[in-house]
C-alpha cells in the first residue's frame, strides 16, 4: 500500500499547486492521515538517494544484525555457564576420587 501511495502522489503532483497538497488528496482517497503519507514520502526520498538518512534497506540491515548480536550474547552466556558447570563437575569428580 505505501508503494502504491507514494506512486500516486508522485503522478499526481502536477495537479496539484504543491506536493503537500498532492499528499492531502491522495491521503484522503487511501484512507491514511497525510503526515503518514508525508513520512512514506520522505523515506521514499531516502531510498532514492534524494535526500540524506538511512535507507530502508540499511535500517533492515541494522535491525537484522541487532538481533543476531543478541542471540550470540545469549549464547555466549549459555556456553560460559555450561563451561563452568562441568569445569566444577571435573573438580568434584577429582576431590572424590
């Protein structure tokens, strides 16, 4: 949906005085408030490479590489505790013995 807006707004610019009031026409016909097809637009500029920010994809990427940190530091974690474990495991076993 938010390609298909932004799509619209972009053909229809011209019949409109700016590209704000474009925005606020298409906006009601989609059934969106204009200040979300306004960002949808912004970040269509990012992607473009008409305006300065994080693109779509790098934000994704970033996000993607977040979680992937976590799920490494938790199983970091859960290897030191099971290393730890039967590192005590092998000393009882040897004071035992």
């Amino acid at each position: 949906m938010r390609e298909r807006a932004v799509r619209m707004v972009l053909e229809h610019r011209g019949e409109h005085p700016s590209q704000w009031e474009a925005i606020e026409s298409i906006a009601g016909k989609i059934g969106c408030v204009p200040q979300t097809l306004h960002t949808w637009m912004k970040q269509h500029e990012v992607d473009a490479g008409q305006r300065g920010g994080i693109t779509t994809a790098d934000a994704q990427r970033v996000k993607d590489l977040e979680r992937e940190v976590r799920e490494l530091r938790k199983a970091n974690e859960i290897l030191k505790l099971a290393s730890a474990f039967f590192a005590q495991a092998e000393l009882d076993r040897r004071t035992k013995s």
